[in-house]
C-alpha cells in the first residue's frame, strides 16, 4: 500500500510519456518476430490462430494478436505514437485496483495524473461476425492438431453461462465427455478439451484435440456424436459438476490481488458496472439440464462451423462434412 502512489507514476508515465526510441523498437522488433516464428514452431499455438482467422476472417476480431510478420517489419514510431494518440484516451481507459489499497485515494491519484486528457474520438468497435470455414496446413508433424469452433452466446447474454457449463461437461476436465471417450476409452488422443469463449457481440465454442492423422477421422467423428448426443442425454450430474468448477473458478479467482484488478476492469468494460460476485453466483446456480441442451441443440443446428487442422491432415474430413454429419 505505501508504494501505491509510485505504482501510478510508473504506470501514468508509460501510457502518458512513451518514449519510443528507434532502438528500443528495433529490439523489440526483432523479439516479436522472434515470437511469431516460435508461435509458428508451436502447434497447439499457432491453431488457435488460424482458427480464430478462420472463424472471423476479414475482421479485427479474427486478426492474430501478433499479427504477420511483414506488417511488424514495416511498423515504425510514427506508426506507434498515432496508435497510442489515438486510441489512448479517457474513454478507453480504465484504472483498476484491489487489495491494500484505498478507493478515495485511487480516485485523486487518477484524477491527478490523467485529468488533463481531452476526451478524443473513441472508434467504433468493429462487429464480430462469425462465418467459419476451414484452413488446412498439411505438414510431416507427429501429430495431427484438429480445432473444430462454432458460434456460442456472448458476454451480455446469460446463455454464456450455460454455453460455459457445456464446455465443461464436454471437455473440462478429466471427468468430461470427450476426455473420457476419445482418450481413456479410446486411446484417441493424449490432449483434448473444449471451451467457451465470449465476445462482446459474439461468441467462441472450441473443442481441441492432438492425434495420429490415421485417426483423426474417428476422432472427429465421435467429437460430432457426442455432440449430437448432448442434446438428449446431457445428464444434471454432468451439469452439477460444471455449475461447481464454474464457482470454484470464480471464488478461487478473488484470492488473488491480480486477478481481483484484472476482474474489475473486465467487468466494467463489459457491464460499465462491476456486478457483485453474488450476482455471478446466482447467474451461474441458474443453469440448467435444459438451458444447457439448448446450448448444445444451437450449436448442432447452427449449419456453419469453423475447423482448423495442422499437421498429417490429409485423411481429415472437410468442416462441410463435419457440419453435414452434426446437423443429419
């Protein structure tokens, strides 16, 4: 608590004084590009990628966060002090603190620091507009890396809780469907889970899995039967054991002072409030057997899907065929 202030000045300084210097920004040059061609080395990484370029192609939602190589090559300061100049600005701030800190003390050390920004122009957000596909990198791997993604509820939308609990019963854990099927009955694969992942206008169900392209096939074939299946037979126990991971998630999660901040600037980004966790709680106990069918039921009958596949793929079926399979 005592170094609270100093935090503020360093912080303050960073977003307010960059310096930018031409060889500090060649160094970190050279160290992006470094990171992109390890991204590229990684498999299970750069999938995550091209799935999401995949699944919102053309748009900023489906651009990589490190983006191409040849676009950081070509960047300059110019280029950095007109982004920072342009998107750095009060509207698009947020300060957020927790832990031995006190809230009255935050608020003039901000005003202080940052009351002298003139407002600027906040851009419009482009939407996010799922359309799907595929991308195909057939390459002499060890494995075959298959990301199969289909449109799920956004933030606002309390479906999100439910599209949560599904991924769960799917592929959270060791006690899921998927895991239970494709790796402990099967032997399928070492690695698969799935997961949700709400936007603010859209959404992100991804289930992943790492196996041999000889059967990859089978693999994604049961991954479409399960899903079909989860429609009928998701069972309450199944989202007993999601509704209780969700709030272990959240709960543990306020243990750290970090993840508290990290928290609240999230939700008043999303919310412009910062709802009590009590709120969350409730919304999360509100799931059920059906709202989670349902989930599941949207996802089968949504007709498009999005499927990235690298490695020893050529055996694997086209998204089309996954999709022609989920909705028959």
């Amino acid at each position: 608590a005592e170094h609270t202030d100093l935090a503020l000045d360093v912080l303050s300084d960073i977003v307010l004084n960059p310096a930018f210097d031409p060889g500090e920004i060649e160094i970190e040059r050279h160290v992006i590009l470094q990171e992109i061609g390890q991204a590229l080395d990684t498999p299970d990484d750069i999938i995550f990628d091209w799935l999401q370029e995949t699944a919102f192609p053309d748009q900023s939602l489906g651009r990589p966060i490190l983006g191409p190589a040849s676009k950081v090559e070509r960047f300059g300061r110019k280029d950095l002090s007109g982004f920072v100049g342009e998107r750095y600005v009060p509207g698009n701030l947020i300060v957020a603190a927790a832990g031995a800190v006190n809230h009255d003390e935050i608020v003039r050390a901000t005003e202080t620091r940052f009351a002298h920004l003139s407002p600027g122009d906040i851009a419009e957000a482009e939407p996010g507009r799922f359309l799907g596909g595929e991308t195909r990198v057939e390459k002499g791997l060890e494995q075959a890396h298959v990301a199969l993604a289909f449109e799920s509820p956004e933030y606002r939308d309390d479906a999100m809780y439910s599209a949560q609990a599904f991924a769960i019963a799917m592929g959270g854990g060791m006690s899921s469907r998927l895991f239970q099927e494709a790796r402990e009955k099967r032997g399928l694969c070492y690695a698969i889970f799935a997961q949700a992942s709400p936007f603010s206008d859209t959404g992100l169900m991804t289930i992943y899995a790492g196996t041999s392209g000889e059967e990859a096939p089978e693999l994604l074939a049961l991954t479409v039967d399960e899903l079909r299946r989860s429609v009928d037979d998701l069972s309450e126990a199944e989202v007993a054991r999601a509704r209780a991971q969700l709030k272990a998630g959240l709960l543990m999660g306020l243990e750290q002072p970090a993840s508290r901040a990290e928290r609240l600037a999230k939700l008043l980004s999303i919310w412009d409030r910062v709802p009590l966790i009590e709120e969350t709680i409730e919304k999360v106990d509100s799931v059920s057997v059906q709202s989670v069918r349902e989930v599941a039921a949207g996802l089968v009958s949504a007709g498009a899907g999005a499927l990235a596949l690298y490695g020893p793929v050529a055996a694997a079926p086209t998204v089309q065929e996954v999709t022609d399979k989920l909705a028959a």
